[in-house]
C-alpha cells in the first residue's frame, strides 16, 4: 500500500476550486442555490467551494455509498436524505469523484422526481474513460485517468480522506 508524491497538489486544488466557485457564481446570478454536498467523499471539497461561491444559498446534506474498498459493490445506499424540500428550487449537487456515473445517476434520478427548478451537478473529478451511466456533468474540476486516487475527500476502505491533496492510490489493471 503505497501513497505516492501528490497527484493533484494543494496549490492546484485550491485554484481550480475558486475558479469552479466563479464560474458557478457566474451561472447562478439573481437566483438563490440549494447547495448539496454528498458525503462522505465531499466533506472537503464542498465546505471549500461553497464558501467562494457568491450567490444566496441553502446548505444540505445526502449520504450515499457505492464501493466497498476499491471495488464497486454495485449497490448504491442513501444513508441519509436531504432534509429540504428541493420542489421548486435550483439544486447544484456537489460529488467527490464521478466513476461509473451510476451513484450520482441514482441520486439525480431521484431528486428530479421532486420536481426542483433546476438539478445540475458539480464534480471534483471526473473519470470519464470509465463511465457506465448516462450522465451531464455541469462543473468538473479535474478531469482524470483511470487511477484509484485517494485524499481531499476520497478514501480508500474509509482511511486516506484526510490527505489535503490528491494521490494515486494504485493504479487499475
Ligand atoms: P461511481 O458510482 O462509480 O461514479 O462512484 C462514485 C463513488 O465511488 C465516489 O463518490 C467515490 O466514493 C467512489 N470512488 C470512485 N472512484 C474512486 C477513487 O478513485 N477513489 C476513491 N473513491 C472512488
């Protein structure tokens, strides 16, 4: 178990992050966000791009999980649902990582079935060459190979989260 030398440094994060916050500020202007972070894996990323975001917002909260270590298990588990009502509302959803597409896929779908005003999502990043689901990305951080990556966040069997940068965990075979 090896952690290597930062994929994605502090310093590039923290950029990216404030360009991403504008440019959402940017795209929501004259309306108020429902600003979601799903957790666990956006516990970092979310508190740092909310707070340069410059639009009025709501703050909520979704606990889901699909993967059990490095390998997904298939199911996808809301531990925890919103405690907003989004009917009406413009939600931004804010994820750590986008693999297969297939966690968020189940979480957009149901919360389009109660009808807020706009659903968009906000990834970290973005694995795109393994995508299985059908699935737009409104803001994308990094865009990244197919590398199990660990830290800002994201872990590996629940360890490696607090890393405040970004490394390559091990790569796929
Ligand atoms: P998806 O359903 O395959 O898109 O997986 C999404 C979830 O899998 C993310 O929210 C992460 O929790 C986890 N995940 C996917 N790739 C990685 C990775 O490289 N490192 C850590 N977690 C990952």
């Amino acid at each position: 178990m090896v952690i290597g030398k930062p994929f994605l440094t502090v310093e590039q994060i923290q950029k990216r992050v404030k360009e991403l916050a504008l440019k959402i500020s940017e795209d929501y202007e004259g309306k108020e966000v429902l600003s979601v972070g799903i957790l666990k894996g956006a516990f970092m990323f979310f508190p740092d791009i909310v707070r340069h975001i410059q639009v009025p917002m709501n703050i909520d909260f979704l606990i889901a999980s699909s993967y059990v270590k490095a390998q997904t298990s298939g199911a996808i588990k809301v531990h925890a649902d919103l405690r907003e009502d989004i009917k009406g509302k413009h939600v931004l959803l804010f994820e750590d990582i986008v693999d297969t597409g297939l966690t968020l896929k189940y979480i957009k779908d149901m919360l389009a079935a109660r009808n807020p005003a706009s659903l968009k999502i906000c990834t970290f990043l973005d694995k795109k060459s393994s995508r299985k689901a059908d699935l737009d990305l409104d803001y994308i951080g990094f865009s990244i190979p197919d590398h199990f990556v660990v830290g800002y966040g994201l872990d590996f069997d629940n360890k490696f989260r607090n890393l405040p940068y970004i490394s390559i965990f091990k790569e796929r075979t």
